[in-house]
C-alpha cells in the first residue's frame, strides 16, 4: 500500500526519538539514539556532536537508515534519507521545529562543537505489527528530486 506524506508526518511527529544508523569509513554499521523534530516535507532535524562517531560516519558518507516508534502501539516507521547541513536561510525555520519537538535542546546552544543537521528522506516504511490489523505502508521518494543540503564540514582533529 501507499503511504502519505501526511500519514508519515503524523507518525514521526507523534514520537522524539530514533534510532540512526550510519557506517564508519571501514564499513562498519554504527548505531546511535537521536532526538529530532520533522518538518511536514518528514525533513528530519536533529543536533549532534561534530566529535561524535555519527558526525564522523555522516561525513565520510550522508546517507542514514533509522527506526522511530516502539513499543506497546505496535507501529514502527523505517526511514531512509541522506543527511547534510541546513542552508543558513532553512536553519532558522528548521530549528523552531526542533525546539518545538525538544524544548531542552534549547540549553545547548552554546556547547562547543554542536552542530544541527537535516535528513532528507528517500525511503520511508509505516509498518503496523499488530497480528489483528497487520499492513505495511511505503512512501518512496528515491526520484522525487536532487536533495539540496551543504556538504558536511570535516571532522575537528
């Protein structure tokens, strides 16, 4: 079945956290707990560490796989999307969404090497678990045009 881009916004705004996956420059998968907000084009935005492993992996290679929504509900969302920077004109927009989601994230605006970051999604799967109304849903947007994000800068040393 077809997913919506409405029934996907729904979804992933109703929960904060995700599960990110990204792969070293060794090839190795590497997993790591995000919080995000989404904007209603499911532009995932989240903040990171530019000394973390995930920043590291995101630069060497953009593309991410993640997992939001678990639990007693029965419906998990897969999401697969190329990360970059925002462009300073999107950021401002971008992290009203955020702090909206995060409110805490708020307080660390001044910590040292923090930096916000934009997944646009390429593949996006509602899939709902329960044996009683069991369905799967996609949304794929592989062709739906060139994404437009700044590079990654590198890694501090």
């Amino acid at each position: 079945m077809t997913l919506s881009t409405a029934e996907a916004y729904d979804f992933l705004a109703r929960h904060r956290l995700a599960v990110m996956s990204t792969v070293s420059e060794h090839g190795v998968p590497e997993a790591a707990l995000i919080n995000y907000g989404v904007t209603k084009d499911l532009e995932i935005i989240f903040e990171t560490l530019q000394t973390s492993r995930k920043f590291r992996n995101l630069c060497s290679n953009p593309k991410v796989a993640m997992v939001m929504g678990w639990g007693r509900e029965c419906l998990t969302c897969q999401y697969e999307g190329v990360v970059g920077l925002p462009s300073e004109n999107a950021l401002p927009s971008l992290l009203e969404i955020y702090f909206a989601a995060r409110p805490e994230g708020r307080g660390h605006r001044g910590w040292p090497d923090l930096v916000y970051l934009c997944a646009k999604p390429t593949w996006v799967r509602l899939s709902n678990y329960d044996l009683m109304n069991w369905n799967i849903k996609e949304l794929d947007l592989r062709g739906a045009g060139t994404v437009r994000l700044l590079p990654l800068p590198l890694p501090p040393e």
